[in-house]
C-alpha cells in the first residue's frame, strides 16, 4: 500500500487509528492518582476542607501524550516504509526470473541481483522459476519457492563469457508448460546475441500473462576485438555500444607478464563511430613484452586482450648467395619473400655475402627463423653453427634452386631425401602441362587455407618416395608430388620448398597464398618446439592456464574449466572460458571478443501480452518501524516521568526515586562525542608544542601504516637537519578526532581503505586547519597498485574521495613547472616518493581579484591540500641506523635522493610561502627606492 513517500507492509493494522477517540474518551475519564500524604492528619484535613473540587479526568496534556504514543504503535505495526521505490506488480500464479549473468553483467551484478530479490519479494507465495543466460545446460532452474530463489540467486555469479538465450529461453518455456498465467521476466544485459527475437517469441509463446523487461539505461562498456603488432607499431580495435554517439577518449595500457604497465596510450572516439583504432609506439623488443591489452576503467573480460606468441613480431633471418640486381629487382630471390614478411615480421640480413661471414652475422641476432633462398653447399664451420641453432629450436626455411638441386642431398638440412641425376634436368623436373596445388591435408600447418585455383607449378625438385614422405609433406600437386615438405630437427623445425622463391619455377610467390603460409611458418616458429604434421594428427589440446575472470583480471582456472582444442574456431564457452591456454612452456590465448565483434542493444520485440518496462536499481527505502518504536518508548518513560511527578514522588522524600529515573533516562540518550567533551590544551602544553618545529602525521590505527609514517618523517627530519638550517624535532602523531592541529605546519596523511572514516567533527577540524593556514599531504600510496584488474580509482582512492567529499577542497591541478615548490630549495620537475609517476596535486592557481571566493583560504600563498600517490614516507622511512626500510621502485638510488629533495622542497615551502615568487619583484622595488 502506498501513500505519498510511505508504504506499509500491513496497511490493514492502521485500523487501530480509529480506536484513538475511545482511548481518548477513556483516558478523559480516568484522573490520575491523587496524591497521598500520611501525616499530620491535621494538615490533610485542612487542605480538603480547602478543596471541595476532586479532578475526574486526566490533564490535556497527558492525554495528547498518550494518544501520541498509541498512534506510534500502531503506525510501527503497520511497517512503514520512507521513499520505498514502486513495486513491480508481478501478478499472475508463477514468476519466470530470466537473468542475464554473461561478461557484460559483471560492472553492476549487485544492483542486478537487488533488482531481482525486489522481483522475488514481490511474487512471495508463488512459484518461482529462476534461470542464467551463462550457466551450464544441467544448471537447475526451478521451480523454487521464495526462499530457494533467493538461495539461488545469492549463489549466482557473472560469467566472462557470451549469454546463450536460446537455450536457456528454451528449457524456461519446458518449465513453464506446468504453469498458468505466468509473469516472465527478463533482466537483460543490454547487448543483442544471435537467435534472440525467435528465443523470446519462444519464451512467451505458451502460458506467458504479462512480460517485465529489465533492461540498464544506457550502455557504456568499451572492448577490444583484435590486435596486430605491425612494422611500424603495435595497433589495436576498441569497439562501444552503436548507442554511443557523443565523442569520447579512454585510456589503454599494455602489460607484461607480471601484470606491469609497461606502456600506455589514448583511444578516441570520434561522434557517431562505434569502432577505432589505438596504437602503441614503442620499440619492437618492447612490444614483444605484451602479454595483455586492457582499459582503464572497464571492470568485465571485454575489456582485455590476451597476447600470446602468434602476437609477437618474429626477427628472421634472410640468406641468399645470388647477388641483387637493382635494375630488376623483381628477379631478386629474396623479393617475394620479404614482401611477404614484412608486415609481421622483423627481418634481418648480413651484411657479407660470403656464407662462412653471413651465417653466423645472422646467428649473433638470435633470429626465431632463418630463410635461405637457393642456396647450395655450406662452409663447414658455419654449417655446424647453423645446425646447433637449428636443433635448439630454430625454424630454418629453405628454398629450391640450381644451387640447391646441385648440391647433394644434406640429412640434417633437408626435410627428405631430393632425387638426384640425370632424369632431372639440373635436378629438377618440368612439365610440358604446368601443374596445380591439391588440397591442403589435415595435419598440415596450412590445413585451413583454400587451396589456390591459380596457382601452378611448372619446375621443381623432386623428394625419393620413402616410408615417411606422407608424414613430411605438407602441400602437394595435383599429381601427389611434394611441394613443400617439413621435418623436426632437434627441438626446432626444418621446412623446404620444392620450388624457386621468385617467379621462374612457379607463380606461388606472387600469390596470395605465398604470404599465408610464410605466415603460418613463422607464427609456428613462437615456442620454436616440435612440429608434429603427421597427416592423421588432431589440433592440440591445451590445459587451461590463466583464466580471465568476469572483472578483467587474470585468475586461476575455475572447476568448470576443460581443456581447448587450440583452432581458429574455438569459441568462448562456460567450458573454454577466455584466457591462456597450455603451460609455463607456451600458451595460447583465448579472447572473448573477435576481430569482427560488434556491440548492438538489445532490442525488445512487438509482443501481444502486456509488457512492463523497468530498469536497474537499488531498493532505496528506509524501515521506519525501528524509530517508531523507539519513539513509542521514549514517550513511555515521558508518561512514567509524568505520573510520577503527578503522584508526589518526585518530592524530596522521593529523591532516591527520582535519582534512579534520572539515571535510567541519561542512559538512553546518545554520550557527546570525545571532540566535544575535550579539555582545553593548557598554557603550558601550548609553549611547549610550537617550542620547536614538528611534522606530524595522521594514526590511521594500522600500526604498520603507522609505524612507516614515523619512521619515513623520522628520515625527512634527519635530512633536513644535514642540509638545510632547520633542525625539526620528532614526529608528532596526531588524533584528528581529539589533538589539537595548530601546532604543526604539515600534517602528512597516508590513506588506508580499511580505517573507519572520520567523524564529520574531525573532518571540520582538519577543514578549519587547512582555512587557517595549515597544510595536509594526502598520500593514496596506489601508484601501482593495479595489475590486470586496473580500474579509474583504487580502493585507497575511493576512500580518499569519501574523505574530501565533506570538506571545502579549493581546485587543483599537478605542480605546474613555474610553481614555488619546484624551486623552493632544489630544482624539482617531479616529486616521486616510493613509486614515481604521480603527479603532486596542489591547489590550483587563481586570479588574484578571486581570493575572497576560495573555497579554501590560505595563508601567504601556500596551498592547503597536497595528494600524491607515490609513497613518499615509504621512501623516506629508515631504521636506527639510518638505512632505508623499503626499496623503490623501479630500484634506483637517485629515485630516493629525489624523493628526500621534494621533501625538503615542500618544508622549506611551509615554513617561508612563496618567498620565491616574491623575489621577481625585487628589481622594481629598488629601483622605486632609487638604489
């Protein structure tokens, strides 16, 4: 039942109100005891001789107040409700709860699941079906009474992988075949999948009443979908919802193996585009340290890439003994192959001609793949070189050629056996009819291309039929002969093509088949391990490793979790969750989104059933039935104290009674805060707190936190002492709910999520210290804090806004590279503490003719507020023997020297202003003083 901001929950006990005249008139006619006095007998006669009227109803007053207090009652039975939200009307005989649990759920699953205990409260006594979109087939759905469904739900859990509504849609219309008149309510995700409009149709198609559709208010996931690390830099795919269409920047950042930033960069969204590009600039073995892509802010498994070594540019190595021509560089034996490289691949080559130089030029680059186009005998020294490498886990590619076929047959650098003599012309074989590729077989590297209608073969050498040349080859002609054969030599790989790399023997090169399959080639090269192209083998299959969990971070594998069969197909699955799949040898990555992901709203369909439309929310309404009640009891001990009174007792025979009243009344009334029941600090206590020079810092009640915070001014002080003129004493701990702040020019405050938040009336203390005149450093101590599962603010962050939310905070900015405090005392352009990479934040600068309208009022120009997020105690803090406590990071000696300079820098700032920025005007004050 509503009225105006209330409800109740039993509205039909507000028909007690209507008893309130009864009590009323019962209450008129009842007087309140008389007052008795046993002696002298005298005096009572004399006074009833005085008094011929006797009270026969109670006074006005008591009355109102005892109608107030029945009135409490029965509003606190009747469970009031303050701004409760509209209840859904479920209706009907049964609930059907469809809720979406895929990736896109996870940023806001809580308000999810309020959103459908609220659904649950509301069809209390009904059956109740209760299905996720992301579950496994068997996962039971119901029907569950109210109580089941809320165990259910509250065991329930966002899934990083896509939502499956057909199926699922389709075993809720099997349970609802049972049921009559059912309310089907869908709370979707918001992103259309496939099969949607014909699993809905299907869902309401049978005992289906009235449909809730629950669906968020705007749509503001952003993803990555594919990534290609290029010649020139590392670029990326960033998608958002095609519902977004105003401009908009995010920030993305790449990390290594240990979940490190290792590099970042802005991605833009221009009006109206649901689809860009970003790109990281930095150098190619950097960019062979990614291990992930992910964006800052976004906390679901869109929005991280995985990187495995089909990511990673590869060098390889070209060798060829014909000398380039540059009149024709098309006949070039290296042309085609390294246009074909090129754009994924770092290739280098010798700069000697000569294979005893050329061979180990390449080797001292440590190339993952070493290509040799028509190239004949080895040197003996460089041959034993490049077998080595091979057999450690090198990829060798060769090609055919005059000086290849002449050469003789090579066992440990050759796939197979090369037919030589003089059936052969030069060792090779020609057609009169040039001849085509075959198919691809299944083992092989190349097994999901097409094989190419236009590509022919009119020359080649020819591989000795042996026992194992079906296992070896891996593409054949039309005629079964091998065209390219492959081999495992030691743990690297060793590949010939039957025919020329330039187009003489054959048009592959210029194809675009080539390209793929020196692809292929390489990306096999990663792990530079074994290659097993045996013609029956299956795709392997991988153990999951790293999971990606429904928030964006790297996790170990759930129970759920089953092997992959590593293709290009695989898709995303409860099963085969995103992640990396394989081992500490080598893994492979499996992302969520691929390269032609899109994300479109769902869009709901015409129904012909009733349709409500609601959307995510928090149950904001407030039980009043506590305070009623409390206020029903304060009015009882109100009522006692009255007919006590009236009754004589709180006389003075009656002052142990009244005391004892007194007593139990004090007790039900809430004790002043320790700020307010604070002494004054003594005169004594004064001269003997500003009689020298103290920092202090805020006890967060975490003794380690404390206990760095001491320690790290304990190091600042001692520095101060050995380079400035000032000699600080010991740090001072301060209570910012009781100590008094005056006293100290800086009080360093390190932010700790897991301490309770100050009173509002230490909060207008350090309010007021600030308006005074005094400065606080705010230190988050997150700086890198944040691996996969980066997001906008860290909890300490948070915590930090809870902090400022109530106080009067001027606006700030970083420390601008003109500002006082980048030159109080050292030149400082940056102010690292423990970590490095935080800006100091510090208020911003003003128009002068502002200064009245601050939010903050400072004294002789010096900021009230610092944040910094780098740690500075920690990188101060010391111990007894002046050693320091903590390494920085990254561990470099200077970065601590740095991080003692900017302290000295913002003391020497407190203690004199801006002194500094006064010094421009000396010039003009002398000569205004004729000097």
């Amino acid at each position: 039942m509503g009225l105006l901001p209330f409800s109740f929950g039993a509205p039909a006990i507000l028909l007690g109100l209507l008893t309130l005249p009864a009590i009323w008139w019962l209450l008129r006619l009842t007087p309140p005891r008389p007052q008795e006095e046993i002696f002298p007998p005298l005096r009572i006669l004399a006074r009833v001789l005085r008094s011929e009227e006797t009270p026969h109803q109670s006074p006005w007053w008591l009355t109102m107040l005892r109608l107030l207090l029945a009135a409490l009652v029965i509003f606190a039975l009747a469970q009031p409700v303050l701004n409760p939200r509209e209840a859904t009307a479920v209706g009907g005989n049964s609930l059907a709860l469809v809720i979406d649990n895929g990736w896109a759920s996870a940023p806001d699953w809580d308000v999810r699941v309020a959103t459908a205990e609220r659904l649950i409260d509301d069809a209390e006594g009904q059956p109740i079906i209760l299905a996720l979109t992301a579950e496994l087939p068997n996962a039971e759905i119901g029907p569950f009474d109210a109580s089941a469904a809320r165990e259910r739900l509250a065991a329930a859990e966002p899934r990083p992988v896509p939502v499956d509504r057909p199926s699922v849609y389709a075993r809720v219309a099997d349970a609802m075949a049972t049921m009559t008149a059912a309310t089907v309510a869908v709370l979707s995700d918001g992103l259309e999948a496939p099969g949607d409009e014909e699993a809905l149709a299907e869902l309401v198609s049978e005992n289906a009443a009235k449909l809730i559709w629950v669906a968020p208010n705007r749509l503001e996931m952003l993803g990555i979908s594919a990534s290609a690390n290029t010649a020139e830099n590392f670029s990326f795919t960033t998608i958002r919802p095609s519902t977004e269409t105003a401009a908009r920047d995010a920030r993305a950042v790449a990390l290594d193996e240990r979940g490190r930033r290792i590099a970042e960069t802005t991605v833009s969204f221009a009006v109206n585009e649901a689809t860009t590009t970003g790109e990281f600039r930095v150098p190619f073995e950097l960019r062979n340290d990614f291990v992930a892509l992910s964006l800052d802010g976004q906390t679901h498994a869109g929005a991280v890439h995985l990187l495995d070594e089909n990511s990673r540019r590869r060098r390889v190595g070209l060798i060829s003994q014909s000398e380039a021509d540059q009149a024709q560089p098309l006949l070039s034996p290296l042309y085609y192959i390294r246009r074909a490289l090129e754009p994924f691949a770092e290739l280098v080559q010798p700069q000697s001609t000569d294979l005893a130089e050329a061979i180990p030029q390449l080797l001292e680059q440590r190339p993952a793949m070493i290509v040799m186009a028509d190239v004949g005998t080895l040197p003996e020294t460089a041959r034993a070189q490049l077998i080595e490498w091979l057999n450690d886990g090198g990829t060798l590619v060769r090609f055919a050629g005059s000086r290849l076929a002449a050469a003789g047959n090579d066992e440990e650098l050759l796939p197979v056996r090369l037919r030589l003599g003089e059936r052969a012309l030069g060792g090779a074989l020609s057609w009169t009819e040039p001849q085509a590729l075959a198919e691809f077989s299944t083992g092989s590297p190349f097994a999901d291309l097409p094989p190419p209608s236009e590509v022919t073969v009119s020359r080649q050498v020819l591989a000795e039929p042996t026992s194992d040349i079906v296992e070896r080859t891996w593409a054949n002609l039309a005629d079964g002969t091998p065209l390219v054969t492959g081999a495992p030599r030691g743990a690297g790989t060793l590949v010939l093509f039957h025919t020329t790399p330039e187009a003489t023997w054959s048009n592959l090169p210029i194809s675009g088949t080539f390209v793929e399959m020196l692809r292929r080639i390489v990306q096999l090269s990663r792990n530079q391990g074994r290659i097993d192209a045996a013609a029956d083998c299956a795709p392997a299959s991988l153990p999951p490793y790293r999971m990606i969990s429904p928030e964006g971070t790297l996790v170990p594998p759930g129970p759920d979790a089953r092997p992959l069969i590593a293709t290009s197909a695989a898709a995303v699955t409860i099963e085969n969750p995103p992640g990396f799949y394989g081992s500490d040898e080598g893994v492979v990555a499996h992302n969520l989104l691929k390269s032609d992901a899109t994300l479109r709203p769902i869009s709901r369909p015409a129904m012909d059933i009733p349709v409500a439309e609601s959307s995510y929310a928090y149950d904001q309404s407030i039980d009043l039935k506590g305070p009623l009640f409390a206020a029903a009891l304060l009015l009882l001990l109100l009522d006692t104290l009255a007919v006590l009174w009236i009754g004589g007792k709180l006389t003075r025979r009656g002052l142990p009674a009244r005391a004892a009243l007194l007593l139990a009344i004090g007790l039900t009334l809430p004790t002043p805060s320790p700020s307010v029941a604070q002494e004054l600090i003594s005169d004594a206590d004064a001269i003997a707190a500003i009689s020298e020079t103290r920092i202090a810092y805020v006890l967060t009640g975490n003794s380690s936190i404390d206990a760095v915070s001491r320690a790290g001014l304990t190091g600042l002080s001692q520095y101060l002492i050995e380079k400035t003129a000032l000699e600080p004493g010991e740090p001072a701990g301060v209570d910012i709910e009781a100590d008094e702040l005056a006293f100290y020019p800086l009080i360093y405050w390190p932010i700790d999520e897991n301490s309770p938040l100050p009173s509002e009336a230490a909060l207008a203390r350090v309010d007021a210290y600030m308006r005074e005149g005094g400065t606080v450093l705010f230190d988050t101590r997150d700086q890198f804090s944040s691996g996969l599962d980066s997001g906008s603010a860290s909890p300490t962050t948070r915590r930090l806004r809870d902090i400022l939310s109530t106080m009067n905070v001027p606006p700030l900015e970083p420390v601008p590279i003109d500002h006082v405090l980048t030159k109080t005392f050292f030149i400082m352009p940056e102010f690292p503490g423990r970590y490095s990479g935080s800006p100091l934040w510090v208020e911003a600068s003003l128009d002068a003719a502002n200064v009245e309208n601050r939010p903050v009022r400072t004294g002789d120009g010096v900021t009230p507020i610092m944040i910094t997020a780098n740690d500075l105690a920690g990188a101060w803090a010391i111990d007894d023997s002046g050693t320091p406590l903590y390494p920085t990071v990254p561990n470099d000696p200077m970065q601590r020297v740095y991080a003692y300079r900017g302290g000295v820098n913002i003391m020497m700032y407190m203690l004199t202003g801006n002194y500094k920025s006064d010094q421009v005007h000396v010039p003009a004050l002398l000569e205004r003083l004729g000097q």
